[in-house]
C-alpha cells in the first residue's frame, strides 16, 4: 500500500493552467476517485502522475520516494505506476495469460500471480483464451489483472467503463473496486460518472479549472458540499436564496433548520431531492404546489413542481403511492436540515477552458 501525496502541483500547456496548485493526498489502500467537468484537469492529473507528462512546479510523492519535483522526473517506467486506460488495450495476439504475465520478471511468470490476478477479477480459467474470445467486460477485467500483476505502488483508471453498458458497468466497477483491496492496491479512478465516484470511491475529489474545490469521503462529498457550486455537480440540487434567523432559514420552501457556519442574512440554501415529501394538498398551513412533470426512472421518478411563489423545484419520489397526476396540487414538506452558506460566498458556475487532454 503505497500514499500519494501532491504538493503544489502546476502543469501547464501553452497559456492554459491544466493544474493550479493542487494539494491532494491518496490515501494508502483507498480508491479515490477524481470528478469534474470536462476541462477540470483530471485527465492532465492522471498523466502527470503516471510520469507522462513532466510538471512546470510542484512535487509529487508515492510512497515517501519523490517521482517529480524540482528538477526531478523519473521516467514512467521506473515508478511503478499501473495505467488501466479506456479500453483495455491488450495484445490481440497473446493469450490472455501472455497479455498479463508481459509485465511480469521470469520469476513471477514461473510463479502462480497470474492465476491469482486472474481469480481476483473473477476470469480464473481464462489464461489460454485469446482477446477476441473475450466480452468487452472480460477484456477490461484482464486489463485490471494485468495492471495488478506486478505489483504496483498505484493503478491509474482512466474512466475504465465508459465504453461499456450501464447494467455491465455497474457490476464491473464493484467487483474491480474489490480486487483492488484485496490485492492491497491504492487506486485513483479518473471518472465523469457521479454515480461510479459516490458508489465505489472511499474519497471523492472534485476538480474545477485545475483546482481541488473538495476532497471527501462520499457521504460527507454529498451532505455537506464545499460550496454551491459543488452541491450543483455533485448529485441534484435544489438551491433557494433565504434568509437566515438563529439556526434557520426562511425560503420559499418554508421555515428551514440550516447546517453550517452562516450568520443571521442571506444565504443560499441546499434541499436535496430526497428530501422533499409530497402530500395531499389541504387546508393547513403548508407549502403547496402545482405539479408540473414526471420523469420516471424505474428505481424513483423526478417531479418538476410549481411553489405557490412560482419557485419551481424537483421531488425524488420513490414508490407508486407517492405519484399524483400532471396538474395537481401537492403540499410540500422537508425531511431534515439544508445545509445553507452566506449569499456572497456562493460562486456562480463558470464556463470550464476546453483542454485538449481532459
């Protein structure tokens, strides 16, 4: 189990700051995942870690031993850095045992760390097929296999299940996400998928123009985001300017409890989906809207409402019971604090540069 560790870490290409400052720590044994729009700098962080890309300032450090920094880049070949990229990129013409053992010194080969790589993605049997033999799942798994054969202080994974189908990726990502810890691995997994980085990552960092906005575990990443502009990428959002009094805030959504360390004045507050119960509308005093649209989505179905102010927000429903038809009038009530921060220390979105490498 190896700790990475960036300081300062600045990468630039031409005019264009890929990387500004990033501070991060990997920690040993954990999967921590990278987020961020596209632009962001994930990519750029991936290749600057694996070696391929050489930093303008900074340091970067596996396991205690410096790989770049001042004056220093050691080649990607001499940092024992495993790189499991988008698709699997095997050998079409060795076995898949041969694709896994290339990396490997004689010993290893002679050895049996190619039958356990291959019991730990679950392929064990499959040495002696060949790629073409394989689904696209099966390749990728050989493609993690082999990346953990050697050992490696780190695996890079740069978005390993894009290519593949959504009932595929979700349990490829899970049973991947335990051959890492069982083989002991640290792991940074460059995703674009919210979902893949809440649901399998022990941390979750968020990139924004080249900068680390929050490093979390994915509850606390959820809960209690850094900022708005966060609560917005990270899940979805219902923001709502109020007015903060004693621990709660006034908004369009009634009386609220607020987390979070904010003054009495305005404020931006954070209700998440889930949060919102709906009822039949009726004579006591309650928020009420007017139901505008059901996007149903076989799990839970989002519910586009109309408040009476004409605020518009979404509910998570999770059952049929909850569902009321297009046109009707529901009250509305609030499961639980929002988490809320002063309305000047709340950024608007930004257009993100567009970086040919992220």
């Amino acid at each position: 189990m190896s700790e990475v560790v960036l300081t300062g870490v600045v990468k630039r290409y031409g005019p264009v700051t890929a990387l500004d400052g990033v501070d991060l720590t990997v920690p040993a044994g954990a999967l921590t995942a990278v987020l961020g729009p596209s632009g962001c700098g994930k990519t750029t962080l991936l290749r600057c870690l694996a070696g391929f890309e050489r930093l303008d300032a900074g340091q970067i450090r596996v396991d205690g031993r410096e790989v770049a920094g001042p004056g220093r880049h050691l080649p990607a070949h001499r940092r024992r850095i495993a790189v499991v990229p988008q698709e699997g990129a095997l050998f079409p013409h060795l076995t898949v045992a041969a694709n896994i053992a290339y990396g490997l010194d004689r010993a290893d080969r002679r050895g049996d760390r190619v039958d356990e790589v291959l019991a730990l993605v679950g392929l064990a049997g499959y040495g002696d097929r060949m790629p073409h033999q394989l689904s696209g799942g099966q390749q990728q798994r050989v493609a993690v296999a082999r990346a953990l054969a050697p050992r490696p202080s780190l695996v890079l994974l740069d978005e390993p299940f894009s290519a593949l189908d959504a009932g595929l990726r979700a349990g490829l990502r899970h049973d991947v996400r335990e051959a890492l810890r069982a083989d002991g691995a640290t792991g940074v997994l460059v995703t674009h998928d919210q979902g893949e980085a809440l649901s399998v990552a022990d941390r979750v960092v968020v990139l924004r123009s080249g900068r680390v906005v929050q490093s979390a575990a994915p509850t606390t990443l959820y809960r209690e985001p850094a900022d708005q502009w966060v609560a917005g990428f990270v899940g979805d959002a219902v923001l709502l300017p109020a007015v903060a009094s004693g621990g709660a805030a006034r908004s369009s959504l009634g009386t609220l409890p607020v987390t979070g360390d904010v003054p009495d004045g305005p404020v931006t507050v954070l209700v998440r989906p889930e949060q919102l119960r709906l009822a039949p509308a009726s004579g006591e005093e309650a928020v009420t809207a007017t139901v505008l649209r059901h996007d149903f989505h076989g799990h839970d179905a989002l519910v586009a409402l109309r408040l009476a102010d004409g605020t518009r927000v979404t509910a998570r429903v999770w059952d049929k019971s909850d569902a009321v038809p297009v046109g009707a009038e529901v009250a509305v009530h609030v499961e639980g604090p929002a988490r809320a921060w002063p309305a000047e220390a709340s950024p608007a979105p930004v257009d993100e540069p567009a970086l040919p490498v992220c």
